[in-house]
C-alpha cells in the first residue's frame, strides 16, 4: 500500500475548489491500494486535515505528518493545488528537490504554462493560432487609447498568472479598459490584454499512461454569462458543458492533434487541460491548464467517463503513472 498525499488549498482565490477537489480524490481512491491524507498548503501553513476535522501540522523538511506517534512519509503526492503554489510550479520544485514522484507536471512546465502570456508565446512558434494580446508589466505605464488601436474592442483584460477567471473582465467599451486593468493587476501583477475571438468553445483533456497518449473527448463549453467566468464555472445552471462535443470531424481532429503535440512539447506529466476557441478564422488556442477542476461535474472527469474511464481508475493512473517515473 502506497502513503498519498492528496495536496490541495494553495494562496490564490481557488483555495476552497482546491480542498472539494481533494475530497473527490480521497473519495475516489481505492482504500485497499492506496493510504491516502488530504495535505492543505497555504503562506499561513501546511497541515493533514484529518477525517474528524483535526489538523496536523507537516514536517516540511521531509513532507511528512505524525498522529499519535506515528510519522507518515509519502511515497507520492496527487496535485490538487489550482492556482499557486501547486499550479505555477513552486510544489513541484519542492517535492523534486525531496525525490517525491507528483501527479502533475514539473517545475518548469508548471511555471511557463501558468503564465498565460509567456505560454501562448510558446505556443504560437509551434504554429498554433493564438490571439493578438498586449502585456502590462507591474508598474509600467500604459496608453489605454493606444492598447485599443491595437487589439480592438471587445477584449479581455486578464491576469497574466492566475486561474477560476479570477480577475478577468470581458471590456466592450474604452471606458471599461482602464478599471478592467484596475481589477486584473488586484489579481495579479501582470496584466494580459487580449483579443476577443467570437466562436465556440472547447477543452480537451489528454494523458500519458504507460508510454501512450490518451486524447479524451472533446468538451463543448457552453457559459450563460458573458464569458466562462468564475460563477460560470461553480454555480450549476450557468454553464452546459457538453461531452462529447457535437462538432465536425475536421475540427475534431485537429483539436485532439494540437492537445497531443503541445502535451509533449510542454512536456506535460499527468492529466492536462487545453482550451481553445474555434471560429470562422480556425481553432485558437487558450490556455493549459496544468491542474483542472477535478469534481464530479468538471470537464476532466465527464471526458474520462466518456473515454470509458471511472474516476477511480483515472486517479490511480495518474499515481501509477508518477510512481513508475
């Protein structure tokens, strides 16, 4: 039996996502196989959250937890962290520095994917289409008017590092731009401005288990606000995710191939996310997301069971799979 710790809470706006994600985990494992204690970190600590609600504080120079005189030390760590620092790459610094396998995917790859701009930059030299965008670092000046000149209106205004659509604002007008950057640098230090692409949108989940990749179905997202937003992704009834998506065999394909070739280009490890709009103009490409919701209703476990996979087995591929490497 293998000692998991199920990692989740972090320091962004996604904390409380990230602990009902873990709880799915817990839930999900099979107890004959798997030891598995939920772990919250945070800046304000790290601690087992045990099953009567007690907190146990870590050990962090060796990532373990003592009850009653017995110390746990983990043989792998599942990645439930959204947001910083599970998803940007700190997390997986520190359990690479202790030779802790993770579900998810290294350092480097956390730390580029997590920071939207610099990734679709990487992406776009693959020659995948991405949005024309234009980057306010912390403290530079800008001109509002000349921003407009260039991307256009409508445009989201967004952290360039964070995750849920925290701090995102869909701007219609110039009046909207300069308290929409406002709101994104609250959220983050950099701020993305980027094109609108009007069409349809679509996540596709892919893996790595056992030296082959598994492209999942495709997922149609389908938000009732103005954009998939924050309440669009948590509150039922605000978004249709459909799965599998209803969508031509041409685009299709090239979504599924795009997600396959930038899984390993971005060197990716475990279950991953890419998001991408498709319009008249073709697929452009969104985002990675490195650490996806992992609830019953989120899209990487709807496209799993769709594959013919349980959420029992697509959890414990992923520990096999980080275990095995």
């Amino acid at each position: 039996m293998k000692n998991v710790a199920i990692v989740c809470g972090g320091d962004s706006g996604e904390f409380e996502i990230s602990v009902k994600s873990a709880q799915v985990v817990k839930n999900n494992l099979n107890p004959e196989l798997y030891n598995s204690k939920i772990i919250v970190v945070s800046k304000k600590g790290w601690y087992g959250l045990l099953k009567d609600g007690t907190r146990v504080d870590v050990d962090k120079n060796d990532f373990s937890i003592s009850v009653g005189g017995h110390k746990t030390k983990f043989d792998v760590a599942f990645n439930a962290v959204h947001g910083e620092p599970g998803e940007n790459g700190p997390l997986s610094g520190y359990l690479e520095l202790l030779g802790i396998p993770c579900t998810s995917s290294p350092l480097t790859t956390c730390a580029l994917t997590f920071h939207k701009d610099f990734c679709k930059r990487l992406v776009a030299s693959y020659g995948v289409k991405v949005a024309p965008s234009v980057l306010i670092n912390e403290g530079e000046k800008y001109d509002a008017d000349e921003i407009i000149k260039q991307i256009g209106l409508p445009m989201f205004v967004k952290p360039t590092c964070n995750g849920s659509s925290v701090g995102v604002t869909k701007v219609k007008t110039a009046e909207e731009l300069v308290p929409a950057i406002f709101t994104a640098r609250a959220a983050g230090r950099q701020v993305m401005c980027e094109k609108f692409v009007d069409g349809r949108e679509f996540g596709c989940g892919a893996m790595c288990y056992q030296g082959k990749m598994m492209v999942f179905p495709l997922t149609e997202i389908c938000s009732k606000n103005e954009f998939f937003d924050y309440e669009a992704k948590y509150t039922a009834g605000k978004c249709d995710e459909v799965t599998p998506a209803q969508v031509d065999e041409e685009i299709e394909i090239e979504l599924k191939a795009t997600t396959a070739m930038l899984y390993e280009k971005l060197e990716c490890k475990g279950f991953v996310r890419m998001d991408y709009i498709v319009s008249k103009e073709g697929a452009y490409f969104i985002e990675a997301n490195i650490v996806p919701g992992m609830s019953e209703a989120s899209i990487i476990p709807a496209q799993a069971r769709c594959f013919g996979l349980s959420l029992e087995q697509l959890f414990g591929m992923a520990i096999e799979e980080a275990l095995n490497k």
